[in-house]
C-alpha cells in the first residue's frame, strides 16, 4: 500500500501530492576486482491531483504493460530484420546533441548493439510510463528501448489517447512520446535528469570512435609502411642480383615488382593505386579515417565481438545506470589505452639482459645494504647464503670476503673499499710548473715571553696590537698580511711565548716557511727560545734570527751571538749560515734590514704555488662567536677559497658563508698564502686541523663523520694493560679529583689551558675536566657542574644572565681569567686548599726504657734513660720495638725522683706513663716527636 493509499480517518480526503523521488541501488563494477554500491534517486515532475484521481494513474498504467508481452512475443524470430533500419534513428538522436558535430557518428555503432541485446532482455519493455521499475532492471536493456520499439511505434500512440480524456493534466505527457519516438522519454522526471547525461554520453562514443578510427589508420599506415619497406629491400636484393649475374635481362628484373604490387593491393587500396610503373612503392600517406563505409559489412561480426567486450568493458558509472539504454556499455578511455600500451609493450617481451653492475664493498656491509648496491632482491640473498651454509637475516652484518662470493654468484664485480678510504687522500698532489705562480712568503715570529715578539711585528703592521692584549702577553696566534715598500706581500704568524702555548709553536712552525726567531738583548736566551729553536729544526724551516731592544743599556748583540752557539745557531758573523739583525720594536730600526732579508730568504726558497685548484689550508685558531657561530681562521696553503665553497676541516664540514681578512673587510676569495677567518662552519675545529674543499655536501658529511668516528674509538679504545697503566690507575683511584669545567675563546686557548692543569696533578689530587669548549658559559655547563660540585673556568668569556642565576641557585663558582698565569696561579691554590695542609713530624727525643712497673690506675709506667734531645711533657710518643711501631700515642706523666717534672734532657733518667699502652717491656725504644702544620704547595 503506498502512501496515497492509506486508510482516512477524516471525512473529507485532503490534497495530496504524488511522490516524485524514487531510489534504487545501482552496483559499480571496477577493474582489479573491485566494486561499489551506489544509490540512485530518480526525480520526476511534480503533478498535483485531486484527492480520488488516484485510480486514472493506475488505469493509465495498465494498458502499457500490455504492450510488453506483444513485443516479447515478435522480437524472437524478428530480432534480426529489425537490424535493418536500425540507422533510421540518427536524424532522431541528432536533435539530442545539438551543439555537438560528431554526434551522429556514434550513433550508427549504437544501433547495431541493439538487436544483439534485445532477444537476451524482453521484459524492460513494460516499465516505460512507470518510474518505479527503474532501478530494478540492468542498465544493458536500455537499447531495447530505443532501437526495438520503432516497428511497433504506429500502434502504440493509438491506446495511450484514451486516458488522456480522462485526465485532461496528464496529456501533454503521452504526446510528447511519440515525437521523440522513445519510450523512455514520456517520463517528464527521466528526461530532465538524464539530458546532459546522453549528451556526455554521446560526446563520448564520438572521442571513443575518433580514437578508435585512429587506431585503425595508423596500424593501416605502419603495415603500408612496412609493406613498403620489404618491397624495397626485395627490389634491392633483385637489383643487386641483376648486377652481379649480367646476361640476365632487365625485364624480367622489374617484373617481379609488378605482381608484388598487385599482391600488396589487397591489403591497401591506395598503396595499389599510388603504386607507379617502375615497381617502386612511394611513402604512405597520412590515413584519412572513414568510418561509414567499412562499418555495414563489420556488423554481424560485432555482435559477439560486443558481447565478448562487454563483459571486459570498462567501470559502471552513475551516469551509465541513469541513462534509459541508448546504447551498451562501452570501452573506457582509459581502458583503450591501456590495451595500446599492453600492445606495445608485447612486442618487446624478450627476455631480459642481465646488467652487470660495479659494487662497493666496504669490510663491513648488512645484507639489505649489498642488495641495494647489487639492485638484486634482498631475499635472494638470504637464500644464496643460506645455501652456502650462512644462516643470516637481512639486517645482518657480513664481512667482505662473505660479499665478495655473494657479488660473484650474482654475476656483478666487486670493488673492494676500506673505512681509510672514505678519507680525503693525504698525499700531496704535485701541480706542474706552468699552473704555479709565485706566492708570499708565510713568516712566523718566535720567541720567549715579554722579549717583544707582538711589538715588533706590530712596528712591521704599522698597528698597536700589543696594548690591547692582556696582561701584555700574547695568547692567541695572530695571522696578518703585510704589504712592503716594494710592493710584495709578506704573511705574519704571532705565536704566543708563554710555556703553556708550546703547541702553538709547534704548528706555527709546521705551516710557515721562514721563521724570526725574537730574542731580548738584555734578557738573553730564556727556556722558551730554548723551545722555539727546537721547533724550528723539527719542521726543517729555515731561521732569521733578530736581536730586539737594542736601544736599552745592557743590550750586548755579541753575547746573544754567543749563546746561540750553545744550542747549534751560527749566525753569519759567526761564520755559519743563519741570517741575523739588530732591531729596535719601540724605535722602529733595523726593520727594512729585517724585511730584505725575510724577501732574500723567500727567493731563495722559491716559493710557488697553483691558485686554479681546490683550495687547501690549516686552521691556525678557531674561535665560537656569539652572532657569527664557529669561526675558523685559516691559512690557505694552495688553490683559492671562495664563499660558497664547500669544505671539509677536521670532523667538521661547512660552507663558506663569508671571508673577512685580517683588516676585518669581507672578501671573495682568498688566494695562497692569505690568512682569511672563514665562516660557515658546523663546529668548531681543532687548531691545526686541514681545510680541504670538496666537491659536495654529501662528500664533506661522509668525510667528516667517518673522521669523528675515528676520533671517538680512540678516545674510548682502552691502551694495553701492563704493570705501568696498573699502578697508574690504582694511584688515580686513591687520588683525589678536582673537577673543573673550562671554556675559553678559542680553541688554541683550550688546549693550552688543558694541557697546562694537567701539569699541575700530583699523585695526591688529579685534575678532571669534565667538559671543555670554545665560547660562553652556559646553562648546560652549569648543571654539568652543579653535578659534580665543579668551579667553571671562564677565560676571555662569561656567561650569560640565565648561567648567572643558575649558577648562584646551585652554588657553582663562576671563575673568569684573562691571563694564564692567573688562572693557573688559582687552581694551584684550590687544589692544595681541597688536600688541606701538610703535617711534618720532627723527633725531638729518644729514650730507653730500663725498667717496667705497675703505676695502679695509670697502668704501667716506664723508667726511661734519655739518650738523645729531650722529652717533655704532653708531646707525641710512639714506642719502637725492634725498629716497629707498637704503641703510637702521648706522654701523660713525667717525673723525676717522685717529682713531677716538665722536661728531661738527655742523660737523665726519668719514669713516664703513656696512655692505654700495657705492652711495654724493658729494651723499647721511646720516640718522642713535634706535629707540624704547614700549608700545602703543589
């Protein structure tokens, strides 16, 4: 009962309005296997009634589902002759897709679809004027209505008229019918819903047959084509044959071509007809597509080939299952070209050439690694070495030799690399003579401390660099670049001079090339000039040796010639080789003798180098700044620097983001020779550490973690256990620690300070550093040693606002130096203040004991002979029997004849009691001693 239909309550019947919505569900078929269910709503046109018109509906409906068994009974044995004027609906479809030109063309492949559906699908015929049934039915049937209807159209209209007398509101319906001549269309709702549909629908069969005409022309065009071609290479090999055989004829040579012709006549007619006398087959023309003319006689065939692809056809859309059935399901546009690439891709299935690939096999590699290197699959591999007796897993390590069977069993070769061989090579690469060009020479100033190293060379720079140092030492090495009178340029290395720096040294004279060795008129040859002269012959450098403050009385340049001899320096004057001159920093002369001779030495060594290369330096001082991140100055050996390079310097790696030289100017590159702070870096390097430039970013990181690597598994690698590392680290144990926490400006200043701390450990107290860096202080440095109740070491830096209050809530001391005398002066002092004082003993007495007696309460008191010193009353006694401690405490008593006495000197004889001490016998040895205290010096 529907709702029209339902039983009244009232007396009167109230309007209605009849449904105009129907749904039904409508399932999608996918490729691959999948599918959907879809709900479909069916919209018709409202129509109001009167309450009791219900019953003309139904009655008009009636007759129309009479119809159906009339065409059920004749399509059976007519289904075929109905396929004769199946084209007679073109100009009928046409007004449909008006604005579209090619929209008759796939109409006549619609209609001969028709009758091949309309035997399998008689029924759809009844649901015509009814909405209802529409979801019901398949959407194939939707051809029956369109193609059968047309013979039995004349008598259809004659019974519809009749109802439509009875319902004057109903009768525009049944005359639209029959002029559109199609059943579906008398549903006012369906035709509305389903207008632009058929339009798209038949947009797309015309894209489908134009694509498919296409197809069709160029397989046409590429067998032309390749007709042509083999007609070509068989008139060659006959024209060849001719020429090689001489009695033969001509004719008989050109007639062969002639039937080859007509044979390939068959197969195009316009290849027959474009053919010419002479035999020879011109190229193809572009195939123009005509679709009417082959399609009658293809129409029988289509039939199967319809249902056949029907079931292989493309999705179930919504709009397929909306439309009335113009015409079948169709092939997709992305199913025809998925046949076409499935068609080109057959012709190359052959089978597969095996590339074989060169693999890096480092000593250690996991197996999916090596997969990935041999494009092979990692299961195979497994397999292989589970075949070779190796039960593994993917993840798991194998050794190189392990690799090497798996890459020769899979047919690939092996390039065998070792961990060293990820580093930068070491050796150095000469550069011809024709790329190298002179260069300045690098000159590092050496000497002992306060002798006027940093004065002379600023009297050289024509600066004051000395002034602002602190404490007027130098602790930092200096890099400057010098430009002469004579328009040359000289690069300056200020090393500092204080013992603490010897590293320093030691790397200025490994990267200079002449050295000025600085030593004071008036002072004479000091311990680190003593040094300098040392590092000077192990890097092999040649030495210019220059007396300064000889504008100071006392200053005897002949005695400093002398000493020299001592330690194997033989000036010129002394008959050996090395360069000398007399110099005044404060005065300014001898300077432009000290240059002529640092020029005459520089052209005798003949320095050159390439600048067109990859630039190559050493890190002399690397420093953390606070806006600028890690800076590093560098000296460039060879090659040029520019901003952008990308480098590698110790573990760290970088991009030059900028280089400003030793004026504080930004520059673009720098040439050898040059000493530029270098921007860009990720961490701060090691001073001394090399700079070279690589090719990319990827390179530099591998380079530099395979570097730290290195260094951590030296850094945890435990040295060999012998007698010497044992009892180092039992004293270590039964020493006590002093923590500290150092950060310095730069690194230079790091190592120094490090180095020098742990000089000043003893056997009794140890330095530990629990962390130590270049730039501020900071809160993380704070909690490291608020952990272990360790001071901070600030020297040249301090800490920030937040460190500050961190530090005052945990009580860490926050310690800033600028000098290193200071700072090492300080922790000497805390380190023998955390070991407290020293306690010396001084024996003052020795007595014997002659005689043992009872003393009652006291225990036993001795009667003593004093041999040596004298022995008082309240001082420490310890009593020695056979050379051994037994009893060790203080004298309580002292008497002598029954007197109580403060002091007995020696020859005396006298009775004393010793607290808690009963095992005394006659013959032991009383030693009386005096407890120092005296504070504690490391």
């Amino acid at each position: 009962m529907s709702d029209n239909e339902k039983p009244k309550l009232g007396m009167r019947a109230p309007l209605g309005v009849r449904r105009t919505v129907e749904t039904g569900k409508v399932k999608q078929s996918f490729s691959h296997g999948r599918s959907n269910t879809v709900v479909v709503e069916v919209k018709k046109a409202r129509v109001f009634r009167k309450p009791g018109e219900a019953e003309p509906v139904v009655e008009q409906a009636a007759p129309e589902p009479v119809a159906a068994p009339e065409v059920v009974a004749a399509p059976a044995p007519v289904a075929a002759p109905v396929a004769a004027p199946a084209p007679a609906p073109e100009p009928v479809a046409a007004p449909v897709a008006e604005p579209v030109a090619e929209a008759p063309a796939p109409v006549a492949e619609a209609a001969p679809e028709a009758p091949a559906a309309a035997p399998a699908f008689p029924p759809p015929r009844a649901f015509t004027p009814v909405a209802k049934p529409v979801p019901t039915p398949p959407p194939a049937p939707a051809p029956v209505v369109e193609a059968a209807p047309e013979p039995v159209a004349a008598p259809e209209p004659t019974p519809a008229p009749k109802p439509v007398t009875a319902t004057p509101r109903r009768a525009p319906a049944p005359v639209r019918t029959p002029a559109r001549q199609a059943a579906p269309a008398r549903n006012p709702g369906n035709d509305l819903l389903s207008r632009q549909e058929r339009q798209a629908k038949l947009l797309r069969e015309a894209e489908e047959a134009r694509m498919t005409a296409l197809e069709e022309a160029r397989r046409r065009e590429d067998r032309l084509r390749a007709e042509a071609a083999e007609e070509e290479k068989r008139r060659i090999e006959q024209n060849k044959l001719a020429a090689e055989n001489p009695t033969a004829a001509p004719a008989p040579a050109a007639a062969p071509a002639a039937p080859a012709a007509a044979a390939a006549a068959p197969t195009g007619e316009a290849a027959q007809a474009e053919a010419g006398a002479d035999g020879r087959f011109p190229p193809p023309r572009r195939f123009t597509p005509l679709p009417t003319a082959p399609r009658p006689a293809a129409k029988p065939v289509s039939r199967e080939k319809n249902a056949d692809e029907r079931r292989q056809s493309g999705k179930l859309t919504v709009t397929r299952a909306l439309d009335d059935g113009a015409s079948a399901r169709t092939r997709s546009l992305a199913a025809l070209k998925r046949s076409r690439e499935k068609a080109k891709g057959s012709g190359n299935s052959g089978p597969s050439i095996k590339q074989v690939r060169d693999v890096n096999v480092p000593e250690a590699i996991t197996v999916q690694e090596l997969a990935n290197r041999m494009a092979e699959r990692g299961a195979d591999l497994v397999k292989a070495l589970f075949k070779m007796g190796m039960p593994v897993t993917i993840t798991q390590t194998i050794d190189q030799d392990t690799a090497e069977l798996l890459v020769t069993e899979f047919g690939h070769n092996i390039n065998r690399v070792s961990d060293s061989d990820i580093d930068l090579t070491s050796h150095e690469e000469v550069d011809s003579d024709d790329t190298q060009v002179t260069r300045p020479p690098v000159v590092t100033i050496m000497g002992h401390v306060d002798h006027g190293k940093t004065s002379l060379l600023d009297a050289l720079r024509g600066a004051n660099v000395a002034s602002g140092e602190a404490g007027g030492i130098t602790q930092h090495i200096g890099a400057y670049q010098v430009t002469v009178k004579s328009g040359n340029k000289i690069t300056f290395l200020d090393t500092p001079g204080h013992e603490a720096f010897s590293d320093m040294r030691a790397r200025g004279a490994n990267i200079t090339d002449i050295v000025v060795l600085v030593v004071a008129g008036d002072d004479g040859m000091r311990p680190q000039t003593i040094e300098a002269i040392s590092h000077v012959r192990a890097a092999g450098v040649p030495m210019i040796v220059a007396i300064n403050k000889m504008d100071k009385p006392g200053s005897d340049a002949s005695k400093i010639r002398q000493a020299l001899l001592q330690y194997d320096v033989q000036v010129e004057e002394m008959g050996g080789d090395v360069q000398d001159v007399e110099v005044s920093a404060t005065k300014k002369t001898g300077l432009e003798e000290l240059i002529d001779k640092i020029e005459l030495q520089a052209d005798l060594l003949e320095l050159r180098a390439n600048p067109d290369r990859p630039a190559e330096g050493t890190v002399v001082e690397a420093t953390l700044d606070k806006g600028r991140g890690a800076v590093a100055t560098v000296l460039v050996g060879r090659g040029t620097l520019r901003v952008g390079d990308i480098f590698v310097v110790g573990a760290e790696s970088g991009k030059v983001r900028a280089l400003i030289d030793d004026k504080g100017k930004n520059v673009k590159l720098a040439l050898p020779s040059m000493p530029v702070q270098v921007l860009g870096l990720t961490g701060v390097p090691s001073a001394g550490d090399p700079l070279s430039v690589v090719e990319n970013e990827a390179r530099a990181r591998e380079v530099a973690d395979y570097r730290a690597s290195v260094i951590q598994q030296k850094r945890t690698t435990s040295a060999p256990a012998n007698l010497e590392t044992m009892f180092s680290a039992l004293r270590e144990k039964q020493a006590q620690q002093f923590p500290l926490v150092v950060k310095a400006d730069a690194q230079g200043s790091v190592e120094a300070i490090v180095a020098s701390l742990n000089k000043i450990s003893t056997d009794l107290i140890q330095v530990r550093i629990l962390h130590s860096g270049v730039g501020g202080i900071t809160e993380s440095d704070v909690s490291l040693a608020a952990a272990s109740r360790a001071p901070i070491i600030g020297f040249n830096v301090r800490a920030n606002s937040k460190a500050r209050e961190l530090a005052t809530r945990d009580g860490v001391a926050l310690k800033y130096y600028d000098v290193i005398y200071d700072l090492l002066d300080e922790i000497r002092a805390a380190m023998a203040g955390q070991l407290g004082p020293e306690y010396l003993e001084h024996v003052v007495g020795r007595a014997e004991i002659r005689e043992v007696f009872s003393a009652g309460k006291h225990g036993k008191a001795a009667g003593l002979l004093v041999v040596e010193g004298y022995i008082r009353q309240k001082l420490r006694a310890r009593v020695l029997r056979d050379d051994v401690i037994i009893y060790n405490g203080s004298i309580s008593s002292l008497r002598r004849f029954k007197d109580d006495v403060p002091e007995v000197r020696a020859g005396l004889e006298c009775g004393i009691t010793i607290e808690g001490s009963t095992d005394i016998k006659a013959g032991d040895i009383v030693e009386t001693f005096e407890v120092e205290e005296r504070e504690r010096t490391l």
